[in-house]
C-alpha cells in the first residue's frame, strides 16, 4: 500500500498520510483523457500499442504517479520478453500536459535496485533533474519519492531513468513526455502519433534483453513492438498527421523514412522549428538522444510503409556469427543434415526473403515475415504501416483491412506483347 511507505520529496522530506495516499490512488486508476480531436484545445496523442497516464487534478497540479518495475512485453506474436519499465509496461505510458501547468509526479521503485527519472529536454530546477548523485540520491527500492515542476515549454520530450542507464534503458525504461502549447500554434493537428524507437539483443531461443550489447541488436521496435507486431497508424484522406518520433538508444541513430509522402521536420527535443528554417524531405534521422516531429498532410489513399532504412533494422532476431552463405551450394550439405534435422535449411543461399519459412527455437519469431494482401511483407523489425483511407470506421478495424487498389494501379507481369515491344525497343 502506498499510504505505509515513505514519501519523501526530492530526495528529502518524508511524507504520509491517509490524504496523499487517496490521492494517489485516484491519480493512478483514472481514467485516460478523452481521445478524439480538441481535447482541452489540443489533439491528443495516440501512443499506438502504448498507453496514455491518468492524473488527477489537486488544488490545481496535475498529479502523476509511475511505478518502476519488471514487466513482460509481448515484441511480435511468439516473442515475450521480460523487461523492466513503468507502470508495468515498456515504453512507459505517454504522459501529456499543457504548457503552464504545474506537475507533481511520484515515482515508485518496485526495482531490485535503485532508480531515478530525468525529464530528458525539460526545462525544470536542478534538483528535479534525476541525475543519481548529481542532483539527487537514487530512490531506493521500495519507496515512492516525488518530482514537481512548471511546464515552461511545448514539444515532443522524454522521461527515461539516469541511475545505471546502461542497464534500466537497455531494458525499457523510458517513456514520452509531450507539452502542448497553450495557445494554438500553425495548422490544426487532426491526427497526432507517438513512436518510440528502441533496439534489444534478445538472443535466439531467450527472453531477457542484454545491457551489455554494445553493436549486437538482434531486434528493433516501435513502442516495443517488432512487425508483425506493430499496430499500424490510421488517417483519413485530407487530414493533417503529426508523428513524434523518440530514440534512446542505447547506440544507434534510424533514419525514419515514410513511403508515399513528403513530409516536413516541424520539431525535435528543443520545441518547434521555425517555418523559415523548415524542408521537405521522406527521410529523417533520428539520433540517439533525440525526438523529431515530422507533419503532413494525409492526400494519397494506401497503405504505406514506415519504417527504418538501416537495412538490418527491419530484420528480427538476425544471428551475426554466421559465414556469407550466398551463391553457395549446400545441396549436399541440406541432404547429409536433414535426416538428422527435419526442419534444417542452410540460410542465406539464394538471399534472406524466405527466411519466415525456417523452424524458429522457443520465444523466437522469424527473420521477416507478415502477412500481407499479396504475399508474406518481407519486413520485421522497426516497421510498420501507415494506413489512408477515404472514411475511417473509427471502431478498431480500420487498423486491420487492406486497402483496395483501384483497377490498373497494381504492379503485375508484363504481357507476351509488351516482352516482344521491348525487344523492338532495344531494350
């Protein structure tokens, strides 16, 4: 029970009380903001696959309350891995508030070691920092301590812990810190995402992620999702989408690019770019330590990739030890094992584009390899859809259809005709 452990505020002051402790408990169970457009004069984010934190307002502060701890996390169907993060679940949930507004968030460390939060690219006293040692003690497990500040700024910010981050980050912990401004600023937002983006080595056949890998990352996330596990994100024709895009790491920058679309970086962790010093692009980089907001208008109806161009990071669980197999010859070899091994292919032969097809060890998923209208998607990893339609159902199931090609718009097999034309072409 919260109301029989200490409190102690910024490291200091012990608090109790059957008072704070209510409060607390309405905090943690209430009810998410009411999603949908013009919430409080903003539209709220959507962490696909995530959550979103509940406060409750107390003589005008918003109070939080997150929960430190070991938590199990579904990657792809087939793959649970055991991972620590807040409030039971990695990324921790997106906490949204307004600039001007006075936070109060308490902390709870259910962790077999000490912890701390840093609010990364907020603007706050040193003290609330959550720097372990720095500007505070680490909280120690077993106690809740408190953070409060001013929002001074709005932008696409981070929560993550900063006591032994080599191990906490690796492992999942780390969650989005999103400040609307006040006062509404540029075109109307009508859909508005939250992507965090993460890497883990999983080994095959295991389920705890490894804090020591330092260039070994076997599987890459969105929101701590690996496709075929990823939710794809929905806009309806004409609407205005804003994706936030966050990356802690722990070593690698992603270059996000979008399918089908231009997009502009209107943001990163510092708040928003200005107009003037704004670009088109449908690539970003995303590096380590950073978010970038990227915006666009939803006008080309599909369904269309998004997804990292780090060409293994749409790979799942790729083993790195295994010697360049391609163009060789492994008839015999195949002939010799499989009588021993029903399920043995040697990989990489004829390239990696069937590798879904292989036996996969326990808790591991595949290579590549989600269904798709036409065929498997040959993708994994840091991948997912983004889905435009004409009309939006709104009940779940928009996430979930194909889109319907209009007649003579799908690439297909050249014509005997077209063979022969081509060969008069001279080409």
């Amino acid at each position: 029970m919260l109301s029989r452990r200490r409190m102690i505020a910024s490291g200091a002051a012990t608090l109790a009380g059957a008072a704070l402790s209510k409060q607390l408990a309405v905090a943690q169970n209430a009810p998410p903001p009411a999603s949908g457009p013009a919430v409080g004069g903003f539209t709220p984010v959507v962490t696909p696959d995530g959550s979103t934190a509940p406060f409750k307002l107390v003589d005008g502060v918003k109070v939080f309350h997150l929960v430190a701890g070991p938590c199990k996390r579904e990657f792809a169907p087939g793959l649970v891995v055991d991972c620590w993060g807040w409030n039971g679940r990695t990324p921790g949930p997106t906490i949204e508030v307004v600039e001007g507004d006075r936070v109060r968030i308490y902390v709870t460390n259910n962790l077999p070691e000490g912890t701390t939060i840093h609010w990364h690219g907020v603007l706050l006293p040193c003290g609330m920092d959550g720097v372990a040692g720095l500007t505070q003690k680490p909280i120690p497990p077993g106690e809740t301590w408190k953070y409060e500040f001013d929002v001074r700024q709005h932008g696409t910010l981070m929560y993550h812990s900063h006591f032994d981050e080599m191990t906490q980050i690796a492992m999942g912990m780390m969650g989005f810190l999103i400040a609307h401004p006040k006062a509404a600023t540029g075109p109307r937002i009508d859909r508005d995402y939250a992507l965090f983006l993460s890497e883990w080595h999983i080994p095959a056949g295991t389920s705890k992620p490894n804090p020591l890998t330092m260039n070994e990352f076997n599987v890459l996330t969105m929101n701590s999702k690996a496709f075929p596990g990823t939710t794809p994100i929905v806009a309806r024709t004409g609407e205005r989408v804003r994706i936030r895009l966050a990356n802690l790491g722990p070593m690698d920058h992603h270059p996000i690019h979008l399918h089908g679309y231009q997009f502009e970086v209107t943001g990163t962790e510092a708040g928003p770019i200005p107009p003037s010093a704004r670009h088109r692009t449908t690539t970003v980089l995303v590096p380590v330590g950073t978010t970038r907001d990227i915006e666009f208008v939803a006008d080309a109806p599909g369904d269309w990739a998004l997804h990292c161009h780090m060409t293994h990071h749409m790979m799942n669980q790729m083993g790195h030890d295994f010697p360049n197999m391609t163009g060789v010859d492994a008839r015999g070899l195949d002939k010799q094992v499989k009588p021993l091994l029903p399920g043995y292919m040697t990989m990489g032969t004829k390239g990696m584009g069937h590798m879904h097809q292989m036996d996969q060890p326990r808790n591991t998923i595949a290579m590549v390899g989600g269904d798709g209208p036409f065929s498997k998607i040959d993708m994994g990893g840091m991948f997912t859809i983004l889905k435009v339609r004409d009309e939006i159902k709104g009940d779940g199931s928009d996430e979930k259809g194909w889109f319907g090609h209009p007649p003579g718009t799908v690439a297909g097999p050249a014509g005997e005709g077209e063979l022969e034309g081509l060969k008069q072409l001279g080409l």
